[in-house]
C-alpha cells in the first residue's frame, strides 16, 4: 500500500472520529439549546479547524511528500505553495 493511501486513509478515520464527537456533542447539547441550523453553524468551523490541524500531524507521520501522487485528491483544497508554483 503506498504510504499516501495509508495517510490518506489516517486522515479520513481521524477526522471521522473529531466528527462523531463533535456531532453527538451538537446533537445532545446544542441542538436543544441552539436549534439545529445554529448548532450546524457552531460545530462546522471547528470540524473544519480540526481537518486543518489534523492534515500537517498525518501528513508529517506517514512521510507523504506535499506534491505525491495523493495530492492530486486532496490538491482541489490546498494552498499553493510559492515553491511549488
């Protein structure tokens, strides 16, 4: 298995997990609170802070080169880099 799929694939069960327990955390104490479109509107920058966190950990863990053949998925929501460019 390339070391990009095994990164990827870290990725996504790490971020899933954030999600599950952010998403139970909004369901049982914002929603009632809240409602459900501000309990969305709470949880989502931190789903997505915690993607933005969790990206560079993996990345650096399983020795993914920033420009390897997984970046070609995961490239539509990068930043370009001035060396890269």
């Amino acid at each position: 298995m390339y070391r990009t799929t095994k990164g990827g694939a870290l990725y996504a069960i790490i971020v899933f997990v954030i999600g599950f327990i952010f998403g139970t955390i909004r369901v049982l104490l914002l929603v009632p609170r809240l409602g459900e479109t501000n309990a969305v509107i709470v949880e989502a920058p931190i789903i997505l802070a915690a993607s933005w966190f969790v990206l560079p950990l993996v990345r650096g863990s399983a020795r993914c080169r920033a420009n390897g053949p997984g970046s070609i998925i995961n490239g539509f929501g990068r930043v370009p880099r001035a060396d890269v460019l």
